[in-house]
C-alpha cells in the first residue's frame, strides 16, 4: 500500500537527488503501511529520527551544489529546509501512536511537504543543475 507512488513528473533530472528524493518517499510510505499495520511508539520513532537525519543529509547535498553553482534562490531554499528541520523535531517530541489524527497529520504533513517542494523549489534549480552535467 503506497501514500506516495513515484512520477516522472516529480524527477528534477539529476540521478542522484531523484534517489534521494525516492528515498523520502520510500520513508514516508514506510510510516503510512505501518500505520495501517499497527505502528508502535518505537517504530514511530525511529522512524522519524531517521527521516530527520536522512533529510538533513539530503539538504546539505542540493545546499552544497547550489552554493558550488551560485544557485540565485539558495537562502529561499535553505529556508524551506529550515523549516522542515524544525517541524519534524517538533513532531519527534510530541507525536504518538496513541494519538492517531496526530500520525496521520505527520504522515499527511510530509507527503504535501515534499511533494510541494519537489514540484515547486527544487524544480526551480533543475535547469541549472542539468546544464552543469550534475547526475
């Protein structure tokens, strides 16, 4: 069962970021079977630290390229970042599986995030990064 079934409209045409953008979605999917399959606290937060780090990881590799290519739309795109960073930690303390709208809001929240943000910003620097032959 998938929350989120991968397009090749959601592709930014860079092989190494759409893998990492595939690995997002994998998460988020992971959360969602879970939750139908009797999810666990600990599961739950595992899950969420991993999400965090893995997202983390991912930020800093587009920040880096886009600060290698002088990228104009850099501290817009950090602060979506930023921002992301700080909702999941936000969730890491106070979600639950006790508190089922609460999972299913994370679950919701982070489909439309990165979905948003595939669509919109990271589209943004697609061009740019193909044009310097980044795969």
């Amino acid at each position: 069962m998938s929350f989120i079934t991968w397009h090749d409209r959601y592709s930014v045409g860079v092989h190494s970021i759409n893998d990492q953008h595939k690995k997002l979605v994998e998460m988020i999917n992971n959360l969602y079977a879970e939750f139908y399959n009797g999810i666990t606290d600990e599961f739950l937060n595992k899950l969420i630290v991993e999400l965090e780090k893995y997202a983390v990881y991912h930020f800093a590799y587009e920040e880096k390229f886009m600060k290698l290519y002088n990228y104009n739309d850099l501290k817009a795109h950090e602060d979506e970042h930023n921002t992301f960073v700080e909702k999941i930690k936000k969730y890491k303390e106070t979600v639950s599986v006790s508190n089922k709208i609460e999972v299913i809001d994370l679950a919701t929240y982070l489909k439309n995030w990165l979905l948003k943000h595939i669509m919109g910003t990271d589209k943004k620097y697609s061009k740019l990064f193909q044009e310097k032959e980044m795969d």
